[in-house]
C-alpha cells in the first residue's frame, strides 16, 4: 500500500496545473488516489499530516526531504525544538483551566503513523490529536467530502474551535511556527504537490496562525469566527488589525520533565509557581501596530512563502 501511494506521488509531480475552481484537497485526492471519496481524502490528508510530523516515512517519493514537527531544526538561524510539546516535557498544554504537561505521544509514537495510521488505538491523547489535525487540515485544504460527523468516513473537524486556546500556554516564537508551517509545506510537495500550491498552503497558515493580537477568524464555517493566532511571543509581528485585548499575556511554558524540555522552558521555582514569572509576550491591551504595519506584516508571509519554495526546488 505504501508503495503504491508513493509511486502515485512520483506521477503527481509531473500533473498539469490544477484548476482554480478545484481545491488542493480534492485535486490531488484524485490525481494521487484515483478517485476522490472521503475515504481517499481521509487517507491523503493521513499520508500529509504523517509526514509532517514524523518526517518522510514513504519510498519512493518525490525526492524532497522532509525533518518532521518532531525533530530538531534550524529556522532562519534559530534552532527550533517543539518536541517537548509534544512528549510532556513542557506544562504547555491546556486542559480547559490552566497549563498541563501532557504526553501527545502516548499511543504508539512514530510507528503507528508509519503505517498511515493516527494510533495504535481510539482513546489516546495521540490518537485525538492526529485525527483532529487530519480533520483541521481536511478543512483548510477544501476537502469537499468531509461529512457533519464524528462517524463519518472523513469527519469534520471535531476539535476546539480557537487554535488561540489550545497554543495559549506554549508562548511560541517566530521561528516555531515558521518552522512547523514550513514542515507541512514540505510534506505535501514531497507528495507532488506543485510550488504555487505549496505556496498557497504555506501563506493560508502564515495569515491564520502567524500575526500577534491576530482578530477572530472564521476556519470551520460551524464554529464561527475565533481566535486563531498560535504566534504569541514578542518575535511574532503583530496583526495589522490587532485586537490585543482579547489575549492573555503570554507566559513561557514552565519545564514538568528537565529530561525531556531538553533546555526548552523555564524552571518550576516556587517563586514561578506562586504566579512571579517572566512574561515573554506582547498581548497586552495598549499594543497598536506601528505606521505602516500592514505593509510589513504581509511581507513577511510573502518571505515565509518564497523560503519555503526556495526549501522546495
């Protein structure tokens, strides 16, 4: 199965353009997989999302090397490591109340993924948070057979509305999301996927996830428009239409395992513990963007988009 998934992928790279009234989702479900069912859409989104997070796991594929969310790399001249967010060395998670450690890899790890599947089970904190970003991602790529619920056979996205809510704790930087952005744009060109649609994916995420103090944005028609910014720590640009107010001041994420934070976070000091540390953002109400902040703010998604491109050929 891997391997003809993959030599499907050999093919798409040489696909003509894809229509502009067709979406990447749907486009390349039916150029990879034959037929576009929510059955195939479900499994595209799964071969994607694996391979953004683990790093490249089918052979052959197009020849793009892809490191993974999960590894260690430099983004810009800054080493990122967003690991410990994912294997509890970080209290970075939110639990609804307040910041958690907790372990998103709970279930298997890489291996299951390797076999395009989410987990080894259905109950796990890995498994819900690989079905929700295949969900998530199915809706940003225009996946057009996702149905209304949890049981069918590509669900809608069944997670929390405001990505805001669920990043709050993780006080990420730039460079993090740059590099998580850019690991997903490498997974789906390493499955064919064509430059300008790789750039499209990479400028959608940039414009949701990016921009500090970011206004509510609609992703899942259902759930309306939310808080969507993930980019909260003071090298983040803050959005042009910057509604500061509506975020808590960002707080670096405090270390529940020093083995595995791996140098990420703070200590867990008793004076950190009583509320006394550090805030490392800049959501705070009196923050307005600086003349011309517009201007600024998309050319830096157009530079994230062209190095990601430059990643690519």
């Amino acid at each position: 199965m891997l391997f003809k998934l993959a030599t499907l992928a050999l093919v798409g790279s040489a696909l003509a353009q894809r229509p502009a009234n067709t979406s990447i989702c749907d486009y390349y479900t039916t150029a990879l997989l034959k037929e576009n069912t929510a059955a195939n859409q479900a499994t595209l989104l799964t071969l994607v999302v694996n391979t953004a997070v683990i790093g490249n796991y089918t052979m052959p594929n197009v020849g793009i090397k892809v490191p993974g969310i999960l590894a260690a790399g430099m983004y810009n001249g800054t080493m990122v490591n967003l690991l410990p967010y994912f294997d509890g060395g970080l209290a970075s998670s939110n639990n609804g109340t307040a910041a958690v450690a907790m372990n998103f890899l709970d279930d298997g790890g890489a291996v299951p993924l390797m076999m395009n599947m989410p987990a080894n089970g259905t109950t796990s904190n890995q498994y819900y948070l690989l079905t929700h970003l295949y969900q998530y991602f199915g809706v940003l790529l225009g996946c057009s057979m996702q149905g209304p619920s949890a049981t069918s056979a590509f669900p809608s996205y069944q997670g929390e509305a405001s990505q805001y809510s669920v990043h709050k704790y993780m006080d990420l930087s730039a460079a993090e999301v740059g590099y998580f952005i850019t690991q997903v744009g490498l997974a789906a060109a390493s499955f064919g996927v064509a430059t300008a649609d790789v750039t499209a994916v990479g400028m959608a995420l940039a414009s949701l996830f990016d921009y500090s103090c970011a206004p509510p944005t609609t992703v899942v028609p259902a759930q309306g428009p939310q808080l969507q910014a993930i980019c909260i720590d003071s090298t983040c640009p803050v959005s042009p239409n910057a509604t500061c107010a509506a975020y808590a001041m960002a707080m670096e994420p405090l270390v529940a395992n020093a083995t595995l934070a791996m140098g990420e976070g703070v200590n867990s000091t008793s004076s950190m513990m009583s509320g006394t540390a550090t805030a490392t953002g800049t959501m705070v109400p009196s923050i307005t963007p600086a003349s011309g902040a517009g201007k600024s703010v998309a050319g830096g998604v157009m530079a994230a988009a062209a190095g990601l491109v430059a990643l690519v050929l």
